[in-house]
C-alpha cells in the first residue's frame, strides 16, 4: 500500500522507523481498547504483551494514539502507561480525529480512526478485539459505529473476534454487506461474537491460510475496489465464554445503559465495563485472550503481505 503525502502531523516510534526501513511487515494496533475498553492496569499489560506477540511472529507492532495533536504511529512503553491511566483522553473517531490535531489535544484512535492513521502511514494489517457495529435497539437510537463506513472506504484489513455481541449481529452484517465490506472467517464458517465463537449468524466468507487472506487483499486493489476487509477469528475454544452464559448479562447492561441515559461514545465503554462487573470479570479474561489471537492471526497475514 502506498503511503499518503500531506501536512498531516504524524510521527513514528524508533521501532516502526526501524520496520519501515527494513521492510518488516507492520501491524497496526488501536488505542480504544486501552483508554475506554480495559481497565487499568489490564489495559498495559495486555497492550504489551500483544506488542510482544507480534514481535515474536517477526513482524513490528505500531500501537496508534494521537498525543499532543500528533499522531503517533508506534508508541514507548511510558506512552502506553500514560494513556492508560489518564482520563482525560478523547475517543477519537473519523468525525473527531482532524480536530484533536488541530487543538493540539490527546486521544485514543478508534477502529475507524486507526485505519484512517494506518492509511497514511501505508500499513494495510490491523488487530483489534472486536469492531464496532450496529447496536440492537439502532432502529430507534440511530446507533451505528462509523467503524463500519470506514471499512467501506479505507484498505486496511482489520482482525476481530467478530463483533462484540451486545450489537445486533445479523443487521450488522446486512450493513457490510451493503457496504460492500468482506467478511471473511478464518478458518470457520460461523460469525464469532467476541466472547463466543458463535453469533448463530454465517460467515459470509472463508478462508483458512494468512497467504489467501493477502491475495484477497491484493485482488481487491488490482481491481480497484475502495475500502478494508475484516478477518473474522473466533476466539480459541478453552477461552470462550458461550453465547447462551454470556446474553442474561448483555442484556442486563444494555437495559442499565437506557436507564442512565447513556448516548453517543459512552455507550460502547459503559457496556463492556458493565458486562466485565456482571461476568466478575471472566468476560475481561476472555477479551484480553481473544486480543492476543487476534494479534497473532495478523502478524502472519501481515507477513504474507
Ligand atoms: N474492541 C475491544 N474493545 C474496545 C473496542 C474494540 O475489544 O473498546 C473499541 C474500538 O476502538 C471500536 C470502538 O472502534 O470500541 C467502537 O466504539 P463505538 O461503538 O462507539 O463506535
Ligand atoms: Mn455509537
């Protein structure tokens, strides 16, 4: 993928210089997850060790925050402390990423942020937990993640464990459909749901080598088709959490989430840290299991790249 040339203030990690230089593959990681999706001090280590496993596959992590109004594509380990015990970090997104540079402000870049930072720094694999999507309930609320329009338009393959299953995953995966969007399980026929390896939905798609993953990808730039991929990878079995155990709780945290009134960005970190309190904190081991997964899958695609 070529990188992007512009004024835009973005600078990169002795490491990711390093990769760019060598012709390391690089993986690109986001920093929601640390500021609004764990909580401290999980957020550091498992941000750490999922660098740790990239590295480990013989690719080069490029965790992504925007700091003091600059992107920074690769962070020091005393830079992912910091953000992670701040809370004072925006939760930047398409509509918001341009104005955190301008205002010289700090924030965490979202799935759909980091593939726009991703884009321009010419990385075309990323790992995340889980994407954002349409939430149930969206038919009145409007709620849609515009991680999903950003899948429509910018080249970055994204790895998730599906999407988390408190959204609703069949109208999720008619909007990537519409959106033109390849939703490919790998090595599975069935869409997982994060903390489960099964939503009761079908992968639309499947493949079971990272080499048919790449050649996905380069045949969907040779015939010039706009926009990202994502690799859906269930989270391994000893891991799971089953759909049946974990709805009781989604269902509970989505109803105390209206009754809050919780709208907007909050609603996404206010449910994952509600269902981590009601699953007493089994639903957070399985998310830092599926993360690492996720990590790994990347790696080699981004090495079949
Ligand atoms: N995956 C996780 N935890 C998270 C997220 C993803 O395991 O916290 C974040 C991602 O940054 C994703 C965001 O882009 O949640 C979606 O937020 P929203 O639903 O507000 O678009
Ligand atoms: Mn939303």
């Amino acid at each position: 993928m070529t990188e992007k040339s512009s004024n835009v203030p973005i600078i990169f990690s002795a490491e990711v210089t390093s990769a760019r230089e060598n012709g390391t593959p690089i993986v690109a990681l986001e920093s929601t997850i640390i500021t609004h999706g764990m909580p401290y001090p999980e957020n550091v280590s498992t941000a750490l060790e999922v660098e740790e496993i990239i590295r480990a596959e013989g690719a080069c992590p490029a965790t992504i925050a925007v700091l003091d109004g600059v992107i920074n594509v690769g962070l020091e380990r005393k830079q992912i402390e910091d953000l992670a015990q701040r809370d004072d970090i925006l939760k930047l997104s398409r509509a918001d990423l341009a104005y955190a540079l301008i205002s010289g402000k700090s924030g965490s870049t979202t799935v759909a942020a980091t593939m726009i930072c991703a884009a321009q720094a010419g990385i075309a694999t990323f790992a995340t937990g889980g994407i954002g999507g349409v939430h149930r309930g969206a038919e009145v609320s409007f709620d849609i993640s515009a991680d999903l329009q950003e899948l429509a338009k910018t080249p970055v393959m994204v790895v998730s464990a599906g999407v988390k299953a408190l959204l609703d995953i069949p109208k999720t995966l008619e909007l990537l459909e519409t959106l033109g969007v390849p939703v490919v399980g790998f090595q599975t026929d069935a869409f997982p749901a994060f903390w489960s390896r099964e939503s009761g939905e079908a992968c639309p798609l499947r493949l079971d080598q990272p080499q048919e993953i790449a050649a996905l990808y380069q045949m969907r730039q040779s015939l010039g088709l706009e926009g990202g991929m994502i690799i859906a990878n269930p989270v391994p079995q000893a891991d799971e959490i089953p759909r049946n155990e974990m709805e009781t709780d989604i269902l509970e945290a989505i109803a105390e989430a209206n009754r809050h009134h919780v709208v907007g960005k909050e609603v996404t970190p206010f449910v994952l840290s509600r269902i981590k309190d009601l699953t007493n904190g089994e639903s957070l081991v399985t998310n830092i299991a599926l993360v690492k997964n996720n990590a790994r899958l990347a790696a080699k695609i981004a090495k079949a790249l």
